[in-house]
C-alpha cells in the first residue's frame, strides 16, 4: 500500500476565536491540519515550534501585530531555510493595505465574511504549487552537482586564458559584472517574485483569469499585481511592459 501523504498544515490567526474554530473545522473536514491562534504572537511561537507549517491564513485588523507585520516577524524568523505561503483576511479591504500585503509577500487575499470553497481553493492551489516546487527542488538536485563540475572545469579554463590574455579577461569581467548588478537591480529593487511571474504571464498574452489560474490566486489580486508592476517598470501598457522584459532579459 502507498503511504499517503502528510497533511498539509495551515496556521489559523485571527482575534475572533469563532471565526477561527469555524475555519479550521472546514478546512480539516477538506483534508488539512489546521493550528489554530487567537493572537498574532501567540502565532510567532506557535509557527517557531511547528517548522511544519506550510501555509498561513491571518486577519489584518488585530492587536499587537497586524497581520502583515505578522508575516514580516515569520519571514524574519525563517530567513531563507523555510518556505511558507501566507493568504490574507481583510473585513475593511482598503487597496493601499491590499497592495502593501501583496508587496511584501503575502499569495492572496479574501475579503470577509470569506467565501469558504473560494479560501479552500486558494489553499490547495497553493499546496500544489509548494509540492511540485519540492519535487522539482529533489531532481535538481543532481543536475546541480552535475553543473558544478562544469564550473569549476570552466574556471580552470578561465584562469589559463587570463594568464595568457590578461588584459581581456579583465574588460569581459568588468562588462560582464556591469550587466549582471544591472539586473539584479531591475530585478529585485523593483519587483517582487510573483510579481515577475505575474509580469511574465501578462507578456505571454493572458488574460486577468487565466493568470489567476496560473498562480492560485484571485483576479482581483492579479489586477492589483499588473497595476503595481506597470508603475514599478514605468510601463504605460501590457505591450510595453512585454516589450521591457524583453530587452532586459528578464526570465523566471
């Protein structure tokens, strides 16, 4: 018999203890393992004790942190050695707290009262997409150890050319680190991982829906991400935007 899977295991944040009963109730009943919290610092020690929580689902409007300074404290805490996805639950949904959200982070938002099949299909778009990044992490894996062999036989090679051609070596070099801090600026101070995706999937002609479906997201938010990308790039339109993905030579 095939061992079946680990739930999925979501953090619960919210200062209604209803809600929060409510919500794990329906989402364990569809096949996840809910932590429930009534304070977002309750939230920091519940998620530094459990490093199996995937997903966190958090209201705005709570006391001490709200909720997006909450996810700020997690991702500190996490650094890069753990990787979660965390959707927000907004009563009010003012867009600058929306936009402020989806800036630092957060992989969807739900205005209350929430939907419950529309936050359940969030979540397992969002389970998908951390399973097949696991996956595809696992068969890397060996490829990168294959690909690190080719650097360093490339650096031998280097090193022999710029003994025998210095002068050369060193003008690439300095063009090639020109270009290289070029994009990393253009890539990281302006926009944010989903963002670039999202920009990608705007250059590749689809619509607000087939994005949303793409990413596991709602097309409200995907409207919030393509207005904050063409401010972020300058870009008046959906074809310039493409047009300046291409001639920087951006890709995912």
């Amino acid at each position: 018999m095939t061992p079946r899977p680990p739930k999925t295991r979501i953090l619960v944040v919210d200062d209604q203890p209803l809600i929060v009963e409510e919500m794990c109730e329906f989402l364990e009943s569809n096949g996840f393992a809910c932590i429930p919290s009534y304070s977002s610092r309750q939230a920091i020690d519940l998620f530094n004790e459990d490093p199996s929580i995937a997903l966190v689902v958090c209201d705005l409007l709570m006391p001490g942190f709200d909720g997006i300074e909450l996810i700020q404290k997690l991702k500190q805490y996490s650094k890069k050695h753990r990787v979660f996805d965390a959707v927000l639950l907004s009563a009010q949904g003012e867009k600058q707290d929306l936009v402020r959200a989806l800036r630092e982070g957060f992989s969807d938002y739900h205005q209350k009262p929430v939907n419950p099949d529309s936050l359940l299909q969030t979540l397992k778009k969002l389970e998908e997409k951390q399973t097949e990044s696991a996956t595809h992490h696992q068969s890397t894996d060996a490829l990168s150890r294959r690909l690190q062999g080719l650097i360093n036989s490339i650096s031998d090679i280097h090193s022999d050319i710029k003994k025998t051609h210095p002068a050369r070596v060193k003008n690439t070099k300095s063009s090639s680190n020109t270009e290289q801090a070029d994009y990393k600026k253009f890539l990281f101070s302006k926009l944010s991982p989903r963002q670039l995706q999202a920009a990608h999937l705007v250059s590749e002609g689809k619509t607000n829906y087939e994005i949303a479906c793409d990413m596991g997201i709602t097309p409200n938010t995907v409207k919030l991400y393509i207005s904050q990308i063409l401010n972020l790039t300058g870009a008046s339109n959906r074809t310039q935007l493409a047009l300046a993905l291409k001639s920087h030579g951006l890709s995912l």
